[in-house]
C-alpha cells in the first residue's frame, strides 16, 4: 500500500522514476537543496509535537545512491514496485505500486535502510510523506471526525542524501523526530496498520525536491479533503542491495519479470 495507505492517486508515468521491469524517464530533480519542515510525532499515534527542520543536500541521480541495506532480510516480497494487478496508483491506465512490500511475520525488527534523521514518526506525518499544497484541511477532517488511528503508524527518515525513506504499516516505532540512526538500527516492529490486509512493511524512497508529481484522484480529494498531488517515488531496487544477498524471496506472483 503506498503512503500511508490511504488514498487511490493517478499518476503521469513521465514523473516516476523507472519500475522493476524497466525506468520511465523523469525530469530530473532540482538542483537546489531545500529546507523540509516535517511534523515530528511521537513513536506512538499521538498528537503531533514540535517539527523537526531538517536541510536537504542537493540529490543524487537514484542511480549513484550508496549506503542502503534492506529494511527486512528475510520474508517476501509481496508487491513490487511498479504496474501490478491493483494498486493505489495508476500510470497509463494500469495500476500502480509505489514502493515494496515486504512481509515476514507481525512483530519481526525493522531495521533502517540508511544513516539519516528521524523526521517524522507516528501517524501524525503529514507534512513529511510528499503532500503537494497544504494538508490543513485534510488535518482538519482526521480531528474532526476522529480518524487519526485509521491510518498507518510511519517512520519517515530523511537519508542525509537529499532522500527520504518511508517506513509504512508499523505496528509499533521505537524512535523520535530529531533522532540519528545508523543502517541496520532497529526502528520499529512490523504490523498491519492503517489499510493493510496483513502485516507487512511498505517501504518507499522519494527526494522532496523531485519535479515528478502524482495526481490525486478528483473524488477523493473532495471526500477526503486531500491534497490534489504528491511527490513520485522512485524504485527501491534502484539502491538496494541485490536479493541474493539476503533470505528475501518473491512472493506468489509478485516477481515482475526482468527482476532478480
């Protein structure tokens, strides 16, 4: 499920970069390094506190990003990234996935997939996960209407990297906003929060200042008073390391074909 979980997005496919079974050219990111104001909530679901500021370094191209390790090193890949049979995103008419789900079992160690800082944790995240425009309203209905527990408990830490990797579906995370951790730290436990069907992680990759934009589906936008766009991701294939080196394996139908 992508961010968060939530909504069902269409998207122009020249603003993502490429998918497991091939990339889809994107303009490239900015070239301008930028400040991101992330709300900082607790490890929990609770209110969100003071934001973290955290200064972006001008990004890499995906293809020359270091230092990555898988968030789960053993289980299945449920979902891949890219065109799926269902998904929240659609590019050319087909669905789209986000990013990769992985499943192993409720409880198992999440463990960061780069040195970088906490800059968002909980389920008060908003402001940290790519929202294009102002999340006021869509805030406004959560608290209004008591939803905040529906949605996914998320870590989203910023890479150091002019990136920012998203952690989604936790059931339980064990770091703060402000916090520096280093690859391999256990950050949280994998669950099933927010709209899940079972537990797993849904891990996902995106620059802030990528030009690449989703569209948000129009109804859903005046339901559910979102944002009309949000930033692309790219694939997580493009940094991680190869599948072999871990006990990963594809799940039933999930392996696209040309990947590892």
């Amino acid at each position: 499920m992508g961010l968060v979980g939530l909504v069902v997005v269409v998207v122009t496919a020249l603003t993502l970069f490429g998918g497991t079974t091939g990339p889809v050219t994107a303009a490239p990111p900015s070239a301008e390094p930028s400040v991101a104001l992330a709300a900082a909530g607790p490890a929990g679901d609770g209110p969100t506190s003071a934001p973290a500021t955290v200064a972006n370094p001008t990004p890499l191209p995906s293809a020359a990003l270091t230092g990555y390790r898988w968030p789960l090193t053993a289980g299945r890949i449920t979902t891949p990234f890219g065109t799926v049979t269902a998904g929240t995103l659609v590019v050319d008419g087909k669905p789209f996935h986000d990013g990769i789900d992985i499943a192993s079992f409720c409880g198992d160690h999440i463990e960061a997939a780069h040195d970088g800082v906490v800059i968002a944790t909980g389920r008060h995240v908003n402001e940290a996960i790519g929202w294009i425009g102002d999340v006021a309203a869509y805030d406004a209905r959560l608290d209004a209407k008591k939803l905040w527990n529906t949605l996914a408990i998320t870590i989203v830490v910023d890479d150091g990297n002019g990136y920012r990797s998203e952690y989604i579906h936790l059931f339980k995370s064990l770091v703060k906003a402000g916090q520096h951790v280093k690859a391999g730290d256990l950050i949280g436990y994998e669950g099933q929060t927010g709209l899940a069907t079972g537990c797993h992680l849904h891990y996902s990759i995106f620059s802030p200042t990528d030009p690449g934009r989703v569209e948000v589906e129009p109804s859903l936008v005046k339901k559910e008073l979102l944002p009309a766009q949000e930033i692309a991701r790219i694939d997580p294939f493009r940094v991680l390391p190869p599948m072999s080196s871990t006990e990963l394996t594809w799940g039933f139908n999930a392996q696209p074909s040309g990947t590892p």
